[in-house]
C-alpha cells in the first residue's frame, strides 16, 4: 500500500493513518511529526522550519523535498507507505513522481478526507496530544479519563503551539490556497479517493481497502 492522505489540517489524517497501521505494516510518514521533532533537537533543519511552524506557513519547498527524499529510502518503507502532510503544493507532488520514478514505485491511491472548516476549528482547538506516545485526544469529543495525563502512557498531555484558532484559520488559508490544488491534480491522474471525514468512524480504511481490494 502506497497511499497519501490529503485534506485539511485536522480532517484526521493521522488518527485514520493510525487505523490503518492497526490492519496493515505500513511505515507511517508525518511530515508534521518529522519537522517536530527536528525542532524539538534543534537540527539545523528545525531551526529553519521553526518560523514557519509556529505561524501556520509552509517550509520552504527545497527543505521538504530533500527531507521527503532521503525518508522514502528508508528500509520501512519497502512494504509501503501512507504519506500524512505531504505533498502540500503542486510542486512538492511534481517533486514526488520524480522522487517515485527514481525508486521504481507508484502511487495506489490518494485519499482525499473531506471536512469542513468550521469543524476544523472546533477540533484543532480542543486537540491535545501525549508526548510520550503521541496518542490524538480531544477536550470536548475524547477526553483523557484524567486531565492531563495519557490514558494509553501516562504521559503528558499538551496542546500544539498552532494549534490556537488564530494559527488554525492561517493553516485553513494556507490549506484553501496552496494546498486544494492537489485535489485537480490527482483527479485529473485518476488516483482521487474521496472521503467524508466529518463522523469518527472507519470511512477511510474501509474506502480504502474497497480500493485496494484488501
Ligand atoms: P502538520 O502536522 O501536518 O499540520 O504540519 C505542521 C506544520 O509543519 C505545517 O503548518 C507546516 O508549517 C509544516 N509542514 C508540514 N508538512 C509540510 C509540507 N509538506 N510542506 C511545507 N510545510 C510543511
């Protein structure tokens, strides 16, 4: 399975890569995650990335792509992929069927979580995470059992720097505008999966292994 999930910040492309991973051995890629971390170190690529991050814009094309390139050639990714968070411009989607032809590989699917922005906010807002294991709550829809702590860890729970609503109507911007363009260049490949991703349910593994007749 080489797929990309596609949608808007907090359409639930990583809470659904996670039930996918639960039925299949995929490597799981969140550029999000990776840049994270990356600042979190403080490696010259998370010193670079940080500014942007913090204020909802894309990092810079050149740093992703070589980020991407150098990720897909890890070992786990020979039994698949889901890619959560890129691409994000027509360019980074040029930039990865080059990086695709190179190693040989296509694209099963790309699946397109549809959500509205009101909904977004309402649950980006309320989003908190665990540092230990990174498992996704929500303050108003899945609470912890107790405030602040993991019920999967223990681990702390802490809520996103941009994940603030002036941050949030930023990233839906940046999303409207460089991003939905994604959505006509894989149409027009015939590799657009669209699912609506409003409820919590299981829409998109099921869609996708209708698709991928698993
Ligand atoms: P995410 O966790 O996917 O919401 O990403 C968090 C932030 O990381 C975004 O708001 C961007 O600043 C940056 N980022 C993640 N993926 C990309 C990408 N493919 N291209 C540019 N910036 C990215």
């Amino acid at each position: 399975m080489r797929v990309i999930f596609l949608g808007p910040p907090g359409a639930g492309k990583g809470t659904q890569a996670a039930k996918v991973l639960e039925h299949h051995q995929v490597a799981h890629i969140s550029t999000g995650d990776i840049l994270r971390e990356n600042v979190k170190k403080g490696t010259p690529l998370g010193l670079k990335a940080k500014t942007c991050m913090e204020a909802g814009q894309l990092v810079t094309e050149d740093l992703i792509v070589a980020m991407m390139g150098a990720r897909l050639r890890e070992k786990d990714c020979e039994g698949g992929f889901i890619l959560d968070g890129f691409p994000r411009t027509v360019p980074q989607a040029e930039a990865l069927d080059r990086l695709l032809a190179d190693l040989g590989l296509t694209l099963d699917a790309v699946v397109l979580l549809q959500v509205d922005d009101e909904t977004v906010v309402e649950r980006l807002s309320g989003r908190r995470l665990c540092r230990g294991c990174g498992a996704i709550y929500n303050v108003a829809f899945h609470p912890t059992a107790v405030e602040g702590v993991c019920d999967a860890c223990g681990g702390e729970i802490y809520q996103r720097s941009d994940d603030r609503e002036s941050v949030i109507r930023n990233r839906l911007a940046v999303y409207h505008e460089q991003t939905a363009p994604l959505v006509d260049y894989y149409r027009s490949q015939d590799r657009l999966l669209e699912v609506d991703a409003g409820g919590s349910g299981d829409a998109v593994l099921v869609a996708l292994e209708n698709r991928l007749g698993a």
